[in-house]
C-alpha cells in the first residue's frame, strides 16, 4: 500500500541542512527522504512515490538546475521547490522559469517553510483534479475525450448539430461511446433543462414497445387498469434517445416513423391523438443498411433517422487516444477507490496500446479500473493488467539502440551496412506498428509517427508495405 502521509525528498549536500529541514517536515506529518546530492536525489526520484521535491542548487556530482528539469521530465505535475543562498536569487529566477515551483531562501524561517510546502503540495492535488474533469478546455471537450481525427471531426459535428432539432442516428460498436455522445448532443442544446429520456429497445419485450413508446389508455390490455403516458410524451420539449434502435419491430417502425414525421401519435387503446416537441437521437451497434437488405428494418425509417450520421470509431481504430483515456480512467478510479496510482509505466502503456479492445473503451474502462484496484505500487504495471491482453501483443520493436538478436555478423559487409539493413528492419516495425495501432488508417498513422501522411506513404514504398485493405476512406 501506498503511505498516507506525503512523502518529500530534501536534496542538498549540507548535512546540517538535511537534518534541520527533515526534522521540521517529519514534525510537521510528512514523511521525508534525503539525498546528499542530485545524482542519488534522482535515484531517489525513480524509486519512491515523491509528492514534493525541495533541492539546493549548487551540489556535486548532477546539480540542481538538472535535476529540476528531469523531475519535471519524469513527472510534469512535481513541486519542486529550490533552495537558494542570500544574494543569489539571480539562479533562483532562472529556476522557477524552468518550472521550479517556488524558492527558498537560507537561512529558513520555519513558517516560510510550512507555507510553501503546504501550498506547493495543494498545488500538485489541483492539478490532479483538473485531469479529473477531463482537462476540459481541450482533450475533453463535450466530455468526450480523445484527441484523434476521428474524435475530433466528432467535436466538430455536435458543434454544428447539438442545438439543432435535427434527428442524429449515432452508430459504433459496443462500448465506444454512444452513449455519452447522446448525452452530449442534450446537454449542449436549448433543450439542456428539459427531460432527456431513454428506451433502450435491446431491452423490452416486443409487445411492450408500442406501450412504452406512446403510452396507454386505461383497458388497452389486460393489466392496463390506469392510463400511462409513454416516453414520446415524457420526453416533451427534451430529448428522446432511442439505444439499440436496430432491435425495434418491423411492425413498430411504421408507426415510430409517423410519430417523428407528423411529430403526432396515440396513446395504445387512445383516440386522442397527442402533439409533441421532441429531438430524437437513435444508437445502434447493428448495420442497419445490412437490416434494411435483410428486411428487418424499413428504409424510410432509415432515411429519416440518418439525417446526421455520427459513426464513432472503435478504440483499435483511434490508439492515439489510449493513453489519455487511461489517465482520465486513473483519475477517475483513483477517487473512487481512495487510491494514489501516479501513472503507468512504458511497457504496461504499449500493452495497453496494442490491444486490439474488441469492447473499445468500456471495456479499457473496466481493465483500468481492475488494475487500480489491484494495483500496490506507485505506478500500473504489466502484471497488474489482465492476462488476456498481455498475451495478445506482438513482440514489442526493439528499442532503439537494440541490435536485433538475429544479427549476423558476416564476412561480406561492414559495419555501415550492417546498421543500414538493422536501421530498415527497425523502420518497417515501427511503421508497421503504428498501421496496425491505427487499424491501418495511414493518416492517423502518420500523425503517430509525426510525419507527414505523403512522408509516411513514401516510406511505405520504400519499405515494401502496401497500404491495408483495412483503411478506412481517406
Ligand atoms: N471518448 C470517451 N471519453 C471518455 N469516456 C468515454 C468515451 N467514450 C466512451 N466512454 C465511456 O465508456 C463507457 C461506454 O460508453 P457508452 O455506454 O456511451 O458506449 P456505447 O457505445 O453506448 O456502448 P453499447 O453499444 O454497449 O451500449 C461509458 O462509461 C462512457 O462514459
Ligand atoms: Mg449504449
């Protein structure tokens, strides 16, 4: 488990200084590392849980300046507070522009200490929290998150369509947010204070739906001894989301596209007939244009629902947007679970990265959620993920500046050449993982990679991989 109490790392090679210090912070309820110089401070950086990091700046061996700048590396979020001499607040002002958090200076004035301490250390947990609202201003926006194309382009069309009446027909696989774009499309329109109400129609016995749907009047049916307004009328001003609308009964379907045409219906066993002003929004896992040649779904009522389409990618085709769905979920699960998981470690994220999530993101979900309960260390590790997905990955590239275990030396061919076949063989992996990460999307891939699709496309050539058939219209 991790320890309760905040764990602060004093670096400063006087040891009188060490002791004085750690004696206050231990008084004050921290717990506290020390290191005698920036080279064991790092060390001590890698190894521990560090919430905060008070260093002097002139040491031996590593100085304080770099050892500022690879804890910031290791971890942006990290309080560093640097200790200065009198007269020299000049390296002070050079630290805090490379990200040192605040300064001290000797001799201390042991409430200038605590203060500092204490606001460095609820800075650091505000930071946390932003990451918890899903740094709305930009990764998350509609509390959607992700940064690829694809989401992107999704940012774009609820912008031009959430304030709109317009019927959207949201389509995806299981678990890639429909859901949550549904909710989105309600809570950023006029419609936000009204009812949104849904029907999942996966979930209904058949005979029910017309009832749920439009309601009854008392005796429509044995059992109907009152009347009941169904979710057309519930819904009234709001938003209806039809879920799962490629399971409706054919039968129903007619009368579901009359309600949305004339916006009019009646109630089962009713001669009423009831006006409202709904926004339909409809989600389906189905290809309903595969339904339609089947003829288990009309193709007016498809027409009439695929006003604006929104397809949500699966997660295998955005990977880009893995590692920023963990940290949102870490968050996440860390408050609710009252852990202090600070991060992933490297192979444990390109485990993560590789796996194809036949369940797209609620299945990532509940992995992240699995692993952070189990997890007892700082960070998630391989073994803290199911097996399932350790297995599936491919063996990892080689790191750079691995010499491939195959590597004959032979007689022909000297060293030049050797690394020439090495370099390429190296390339072909990383861009052949990069096509598969993004389910053979070539411009997603490129961006991966960060060069430009036409770079990425000669390279290609060069390599001998063509572009996959699973690419996806670009
Ligand atoms: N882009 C995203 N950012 C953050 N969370 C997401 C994102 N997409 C999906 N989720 C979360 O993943 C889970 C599954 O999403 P949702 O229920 O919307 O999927 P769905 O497509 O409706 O799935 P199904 O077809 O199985 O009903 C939810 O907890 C949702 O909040
Ligand atoms: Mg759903």
């Amino acid at each position: 488990m991790l320890p309760e109490k905040k764990q602060v790392l004093i670096v400063d090679d006087e040891p009188n200084l060490r002791k004085i210090l750690s004696a206050q912070l231990t008084r004050d309820g921290y717990d506290v590392l020390t290191a005698e110089d920036g080279e064991q401070g790092l060390e001590r950086l890698r190894d521990n849980h560090i919430d905060l990091v008070i260093t002097d700046l002139k040491m031996p061996k590593v100085d304080g300046m770099t050892l500022l700048k690879e804890a910031l590396r290791l971890d942006p979020d990290l309080p560093v507070v640097v200790i200065t001499a009198h007269g020299t607040v000049d390296t002070a002002v050079e630290a805090l522009k490379s990200g040192a958090f605040d300064y001290l200076t000797k001799p201390f004035d042991k409430d200038e200490v605590r203060s500092i301490v204490a606001k460095a250390l609820r800075t650091k947990e505000l930071a946390g929290a932003e990451v918890s609202a899903g740094a709305p201003s930009s990764d998350a926006r509609f509390g959607i998150i992700g940064q690829s194309q694809g989401i992107t382009d999704i940012y774009a069309v609820l912008e031009r369509v959430a304030d709109t009446p317009t019927t959207v027909l949201i389509t995806g696989e299981s678990g890639t947010g429909k859901e949550l774009v549904a909710h989105a499309l309600h809570h950023h329109s006029a419609r936000k204070d009204k009812p949104f109400i849904k029907l999942n129609c996966a979930a209904i016995p058949k005979e029910l739906i017309e009832s749920e749907l439009f309601g009854y009047e008392r005796g429509a049916f044995t059992g109907a001894v009152g009347s009941k307004p169904g979710r057309f009328e519930l819904a009234s001003g709001g938003t209806l989301f039809l879920d799962e609308i490629g399971e409706i009964p054919v039968e129903m379907q007619v009368k579901l596209l009359r309600a949305l045409q004339e916006s009019e219906f009646e109630r089962v066993g009713g001669i009423k007939t009831i006006h409202v002003d709904v926004r339909l929004v409809a989600a389906t896992n189905r290809d309903l244009k595969k339904l339609i040649t089947q003829g288990t779904f009309r193709e007016d009522l498809f027409y009439r629902l695929n006003v604006v389409p929104i397809r949500l990618p699966a997660l295998r085709e955005r990977a880009i947007d893995i590692p920023v769905l963990v940290e949102h979920f870490l968050v996440k699960f860390n408050e609710r679970l009252k852990k202090n998981v600070g991060g992933v470690e490297q192979d444990a994220m390109d485990v993560l990265s590789n796996y194809a999530w036949p369940g797209n993101i609620r299945e990532l979900e509940n992995v992240v959620e699995r692993a952070v309960l189990f997890s007892d260390g700082a960070k998630l590790r391989v073994q803290d993920l199911p097996p399932e997905l350790r297995g599936s990955t491919s063996t990892p590239p080689p790191a750079v500046g691995d010499a491939p275990r195959d590597l004959a030396i032979s007689g022909d061919g000297g060293l030049k050449e050797h690394v020439k076949t090495a370099m390429s063989r190296l390339e072909r992996e990383l861009v052949g993982r990069a096509l598969q990460q993004t389910g053979g999307n070539v411009t997603h891939a490129a961006r991966l990679l960060k060069i430009s699709r036409k770079g990425l496309q000669l390279k290609m050539k060069e390599l001998g991989l063509r572009e996959g058939a699973s690419e996806k219209g670009d």
